[in-house]
C-alpha cells in the first residue's frame, strides 16, 4: 500500500485509461480533489477517486501529500480567473473550493458555493443545471469548461447533496430501484438512453420527456414528437426513466 494522495495544483486535470497520453481520456480530476495513489508508472500515477472511479495523471499536474485532503465545499458559479501567487487560476463550475486554503480564502464566494456536505436538495437541480446551458460537449468532462453526459448529472447531482458514480450506466444501477413513465417524470428526474439495453446517454428531465443533456453541447430538447424541439434519434434510444426524489429522500 502506497498511502500517497495526488492533489492537482491547475483547475481540471485529465485523466487516462492507461499511462500514457495516447491511451485515451476517461474522466477528470477537479482542484480541490484528493485522490489516493494506487500505483506508480514512471512519472505517472494510478489513482481512485472519491467516486471509485480508477486511472492514471501524470505527476507534473500536482503534488503529492501524505494525508488525504478533505474539500468540504464545490463552486456552482460561473467560470472566473482568480490571482494566486503571481498566476492566474480559472476556477469552473464543479471546483472544490478548501476554505482553509490560502488561494481560496481571501475571495469572497457569497452564495456560489454549496456544502459537500448539505441535505438533499433536489429542487435546486434544474436551477443549477440550467446555469450551465451552452457549454460545450468534453469527453471525460465534467465541469463548466466541457462536460460530458454523464459528468453533467454528476457533478450538478453532487452540488445538491447526491452522489451518483461516474459513467450513465454505473449512474442508472444506482437509480434502478425506482423506475417511472417517462411522460410522468418531475424535474431532476433521469432519463436514460442506449442500444440494446445498454446504457450510452443520460440526462435530466425538465418535467415528462423534456430533457436537459450535455450531446454537443449543454442544451434542452425533446424526446416526445409534439414538442417543437423534438429529438428523433433520443426517442429512437431511449431506455427508462427513473425517479431522483424517491430515490434520494429528505
């Protein structure tokens, strides 16, 4: 057991299926996260993150410590530059914020930030998933510089007190307890989308099939043929909807 943790010193971190760049992107570490070190290739390190979720970043985006780093806040607002120790940091949607950490606690963050920590507040979902309409499509994102679909229901679900893993598959197991007719879905609910049974795409409803996803970029359509911005191809996928509220209760 190694018993490091990697913490990034830049705002968002790629991680890699394998170490080396060329083996593809998989996800992202985010500033403020500590991850623990699993193993060592080189200069490049396998962590697990606080989601499970397992891969390599290269050394040179962060430090090593020898404590895991807790982060008790995220930013929910919009992305901005902060000035820290001579150079500029960009600070997205999605960022841990350490308020005992000297880069962080000379800002004033007023209400865009939210508690790690605090109760389920589902209504507060679609709010904040709408704040982030128009950011592009990242594979492996999932902050306000480029999400991903699943990254978006992520990390919008985890600043309201919901954890979910990481992939839409691993994220509709989690749910499946409780499935619903599409066309009764409340707002935060989440639908889900694939070939064969096999999950590929996710999103929030914004009340029956209308839906809030991250597929080219962050934006709102439709899976239901009255609506004006009916998306055929999501129809043509769609798989099953499942209840957030009854799932995460109060």
């Amino acid at each position: 057991m190694i018993n490091k943790y990697f913490n990034p010193n830049t705002s968002v971190v790629p991680v890699y299926n394998r170490p080396e760049f060329s083996s593809g992107k998989i996800t992202e570490v985010i500033i403020g996260e500590s991850c623990e070190i699993i193993g060592i290739e080189k200069n490049w390190l396998q962590i697990i993150q606080d989601d499970g979720y397992k891969g390599w970043v290269n050394s040179f985006y962060g430090y090593i410590s020898d404590e895991y780093i807790p982060t008790a806040h995220m930013y929910t607002g919009q992305t901005f530059s902060l000035d820290w120790a001579n150079q500029k940091q960009f600070i997205p949607f999605g960022a841990r914020i350490d308020l005992n950490s000297p880069m962080f606690n000379s800002h004033s963050w007023g209400d865009s930030i939210v508690s790690l920590k605090t109760k389920h507040t589902i209504d507060k979902l679609i709010p904040l998933a709408k704040t982030l309409l128009g950011i592009p499509y990242r594979w492996g994102g999932k902050t306000s510089f480029g999400f991903d679909c699943s990254g978006l229901i992520q990390t919008v679900c985890l600043s309201c007190g919901i954890q979910l893993p990481r992939d839409a598959w691993q994220q509709q197991e989690v749910l499946s307890k409780y499935q619903i007719d599409p066309s009764k879905a409340l707002p935060g609910d989440i639908h889900f989308f694939g070939e064969n049974d096999k999950v590929s795409h996710v999103g929030f409803s914004l009340g029956g099939e209308k839906i809030l996803h991250a597929q080219g970029w962050v934006k709102e359509e439709s899976f239901n043929k009255n609506d004006s911005n009916f998306n055929h191809s999501l129809m043509d996928k769609y798989l099953s909807s499942y209840s957030i509220r009854r799932n995460f209760r109060p």
